[in-house]
C-alpha cells in the first residue's frame, strides 16, 4: 500500500467523527446558526491567507519547474480560488462577505493548526514535513463533500448543497499531486521520518476536527479575571 493511501487509512476515523459533528451536520440539515458561519467564515479567510504564505515559503526549498508552478498554483487557489466556497455560506447567512470577515480573530484552534504548519515550514528544509502537515486540509474538505453528496438526497433549493458539490469536485487534481510527491518523498525517507509524516497528517486532521468545533461553538480567547 502506498503511503499516502496508509496514512489517509489511518484518518479516516477522525473524517467519520468530522462528518458527524454538529458542524457538517447542521450544514446537511441546513439549519446551522449564523453566528457559527460567521465564526467559521472569519477565521478561514485568515487561515487560507497564511495557507498560501505557508506555499510560498515553501518555493526556494524545490528545484523542477514542476513543483515551481503546483505551489504557484496552490497559492493563487489558497488566496482566491476558496473565495467562491466562502461566498456561499455568505449568501446563506444573508450578509455581505466582506462585512462579515473584516472583524475576525486569530481564535484558539486556529492559531494552533496554523502555528502547526509554520513549525515545519520553518524547521525542516526537506518540503515533506510541511506538505504532510498542510495535506489534510484539502483531503478533509475533499471526503466531507464526497461523503455528503453519496449519502444525503438534497432538496433543489437546499442553501448549503452548492458548498459540498464545490468540495465534491475542486480538491482531486490537487491531492492527487500531492498524492505522488508524498508517496515520492516516503520512498527516500527513513522509517523516522516517515513515522513524522504520518504524525504530521495525523495531527492535522484533528486540528480540522477542532476548527469546525471551534467555529460551532463560538470559541474565543477566555484570559480570566476582568476584561
């Protein structure tokens, strides 16, 4: 089995327990509260903005023009190419986008997943560790809206149904590249460094868990005492 199939085996638990938290199911249901889309939308606008900072730090550390326009890429479709995704759940709260994400916050979970990221961006030379840690984003969003449109009968006028169909589709030419440069790099890799791949994704995914938690319950900076 190749590695990028083993550890995607290994996550599957976490997208099961994703797919079934009150975040995606509220979207099923097309009844989750504004104030979670919100939430959710101010925090991804400022994730996906260092997503594709995170690609391009990534750039001087690859030589063939190959990797050279895929991270180029990822970083035009992490900075834009989300924004039409956003804008549905805009529309389903029934707000203006830029109304809505001009206040947000670097909340908990947030800050966590993208500090995540930078750690390896920053303390490995080899891009592995950070395409291992940044692979799970687009995978998670990839299963939800496969896992949504195989298993729900949506009604035509469904207001969230467009955001699974987008996620259904957009993610399978990216993850299939990464697929290969994964499974590239695990080949050269030692038993240890393959082993920190795998915690890499592994960590990853929960910390997809925990930011559409973040985003249903609300979560904020709590420091004590009087404010």
């Amino acid at each position: 089995m190749r590695f990028s199939e083993q550890i995607k085996q290994e996550a599957q638990p976490i997208i099961e327990q994703i797919y079934h938290d009150d975040f995606i199911q509220g979207m099923l249901k097309g009844d989750i509260s504004t104030e979670a889309i919100k939430h959710y939308l101010r925090a991804d606008s400022r994730y996906l903005n260092e997503f594709a900072k995170i690609y391009a730090l990534l750039i001087p550390k690859v030589d063939t023009k190959d990797e050279i326009q895929f991270l180029t890429e990822q970083i035009q479709f992490a900075s834009s190419g989300e924004v039409e995704a956003h804008h549905i759940l805009a529309d389903y709260v029934g707000e203006n986008y830029q109304d809505i994400i001009k206040d947000g916050d670097w909340y908990p979970s947030a800050d966590h997943y993208i500090k995540h990221m930078y750690y390896n961006a920053y303390a490995f030379d080899n891009v592995a560790y950070t395409i291992a840690a940044m692979a799970p984003c687009p995978y998670v969003y990839q299963q939800i809206g496969k896992m949504a449109i195989e298993k729900n009968t949506f009604e035509a006028d469904h207001p969230l149904k467009a955001w699974f169909d987008f996620y259904n589709k957009e993610m399978d030419t990216l993850l299939s590249y990464i697929d290969r440069w994964l499974d590239s790099y695990a080949e050269i890799s030692s038993d240890k460094v393959q082993q920190q791949l795998r915690q890499n994704f592994l960590q990853s995914t929960v910390h997809e868990r925990k930011f559409f938690n973040m985003a249903y319950q609300l979560e904020n900076w709590e420091f004590g005492g009087e404010k």
